[in-house]
C-alpha cells in the first residue's frame, strides 16, 4: 500500500495529463480498497469474553413454570394479603372445600371457614410470624357443605423491605382420615376388649370428672365396687370361653341396673365399679346396689347349662375432701367388708358426720 501512495504521487507530480488522469485513478482504487480492508475489520465477531456468564431464563418463563407447578400441587395452597383475603388459590384447595373462584377470591380468609391468624385459634401462631418463622400445625377448615375436617396446616408470611407482611401463605392437607383412625384407637384403648365397657383408665378419668362436678355443685356421688363370688371355680369346672360370656353377661345386667348418666367399668378380671352421679338421697344408692345384688344373683344360662354366680357389692358416698385414691380405697374395703360377711350381699359405707367434717376440713 506504501510503495502504490509514493508511485502514485509521483505520477501526480508528473505534468502530463494522461499520466496525471492515471495517478489520480490508481489513488481512487487504493482507497476503496482500505475502505474495505477495515470494514472487514470492524464488523468481524471476536470471540465472546469468558467471564461473561450464560443467560438465565427469561423471567416469563420462570412465572410460567411457578403457576404449573401451583396449578399440580396436590396440598391445598391459598395466598391471602396483609388483611388476610384471599388473592390465590390452587385447585387443589377448590377440591377439598367445594368452593368455587367466584366465592374465594377478594374475600376473608375467616368467614370461608379458615382459622384466623390468631393465638385464640392457632396457638403460637403470632410469635412465629413475628419472628419470620413458619408456623405448622393441626387446623379445622369449614367445607361449602357445612362438613368440618381435619388438616395439617403450614403458614408462611411474606415482608416487603419495610417488614411488613404482604402475603400470608397457607398450605395444609387433610388429615381428616388419620384423626378418625386416631380417635378410633383412643376410644377403643378406653373400653375393654371383652365386654365394651369402659376400664380401668376411662373410670379413672371420668370419677375425676365427676367428683370435680360434685365439689361444684354439691350432689350426691356413690362409687360401687363389684366382685364375683367364685368366679374361678366356673373357669375352671366350664372353661375360659364360658367364663367370658358369664363376664359379658354381668356387665349387660350392671349397665341395665344404672341410669344413662351413671357409668359401668370393668376394672379387671371379675372386678367391677359402677359410678352413681346425682344418685340424691343415700337411700336410693341402697336401692341401686340391692337392685343389682339381686339381678346378678339370677341363674345364668351358658352353653346349655343354668349356674348361679352371687356378688360382693361395696359402696360408698363422695365427701369434701376426698381424691379418687381415698374414695376407691374406701370403696375396695367396704366390697370386702362384703365378702367377708358372708358374700352375697350389698355394704353402703356411710361415715360419720363428724368425719364427714374433718375430711372436708
């Protein structure tokens, strides 16, 4: 390029016209051809820097994949503001309530049957989102058809930069099959295998209930103890099946002998209590307990076979001052007092007054 400038600045120089006309066109496609030399120069790619990071998927994208996912969660999920209304929900939460769009959106998550966000409600709740902590427990939610079940419930809250919840969020699942299952086993770990009644556990829990509701309002409260004479000689001479279906047999004729407010439980073995709540005068505890000396005395007719089987019944009435061990114990020593009379018959322990006022004391 160099040595074409200086030949054509020589001819240029020159005083002749054709060579002149030459030098001038030899110029004119020199630099045409530098124009395009660094043209080629400045718009061919260079490589891309290294440090430069790969391109992260669009945002769109990302939102379009949150709301499938939403939309395909199987937990019911429901996002409300600050004010706690409804501004989200996924059909999962539609399903399990049988609301529609229409009737959640814009309204309160209390009034469609949602615990409020309130300690009252959710124990622990407020602590937990004031600490910007989630909060995960057992919650009831109303359905549209008036049905309440049970679930398991996550609360999420959401702060803008200034700490203050924008969002609450709410997953839960119900559960309402397992506390079903749960209950069940409670109450069968309260009655016993054999008889249905209740035993030794749910008499000790509903005797509490009741001397707490005597101490309240004062009323005549009586606990029996029942045991069977010579129940082992009829295992032993019939056999096991024929001593549970006496067993079974006894607890029918106690429940039948009592009101629907007393209660029947089958301690262990042979050994029976009956609770007599609101029982009145201490005479009608003496008819109860001879109405069951006499029921029981009757002839049981087993596999073919009639046998007499006679209980021991001690009683005993609630006073002030009495726990559910003094009050048992008293009643355990009044059934023996019973059977060491003679068996067969029915003792009602009745104290002194004047014990009456020291107990209470």
């Amino acid at each position: 390029m160099l040595a074409s400038l200086g030949v054509g600045y020589e001819l240029s120089s020159s005083s002749n016209l054709v060579t002149q006309a030459g030098s001038l066109l030899l110029l004119s496609l020199l630099g045409l051809q530098c124009w395009r030399m660094q043209r080629q120069q400045w718009t061919k790619p260079g490589p891309a820097p290294a440090s430069v990071p790969a391109m992260a998927e669009p945002a769109s994208k990302l939102q379009n994949l949150s709301s499938r996912v939403l939309q395909a969660c199987g937990d019911a999920v429901v996002v409300s503001d600050g004010l706690d209304r409804i501004v989200m929900v996924n059909p999962a939460f539609l399903a399990m309530t049988g609301l529609s769009p229409s009737e959640v959106m814009g309204h309160s998550a209390e009034l469609l049957g949602m615990a409020p966000l309130r300690d009252s409600h959710l124990n622990g709740v407020r602590s937990s989102l004031e600490a910007d902590l989630r909060w995960s427990g057992e919650s009831a939610q109303t359905c549209a058809d008036g049905q309440q079940i049970d679930t398991c419930l996550t609360v999420t809250a959401l702060r803008n930069e200034a700490s203050q919840i924008t969002q609450h969020i709410r997953t839960f699942n119900d559960i309402t099959p397992l506390k079903q299952q749960q209950r069940v086993l409670a109450e069968q770990a309260r009655h016993d295998s054999l008889t249905g009644l209740p035993n030794r556990r749910a008499f000790g829990e509903r005797l509490q209930q009741a001397m707490s509701r005597a101490r309240r309002q004062p009323q005549t409260l009586a606990v029996l103890y029942v045991d069977l004479d010579g129940f082992k000689s009829v295992n032993d001479l019939h056999g096991h099946a024929v001593g549970d279906q006496l067993l079974v047999e006894v607890g029918q004729r106690l429940d039948a002998c009592v009101r629907l407010t007393d209660c029947v439980c089958r301690l262990s073995g042979d050994e029976f209590t009956v609770i007599l709540e609101g029982a009145g005068h201490p005479d009608e505890v003496q008819r109860v307990g001879n109405r069951m000396l006499e029921r029981l005395s009757l002839p049981h007719c087993l596999k073919g076979q009639s046998m007499v089987v006679t209980p021991s019944i001690g009683g005993t009435l609630f006073i002030l001052g009495d726990n559910a061990s003094t009050l048992c114990q008293r009643a355990d020593e009044t059934m023996y007092e019973a059977k060491r009379s003679g068996k067969a018959r029915f003792i009602l322990n009745l104290l002194q007054p004047e014990l009456q006022h020291a107990q209470g004391t």
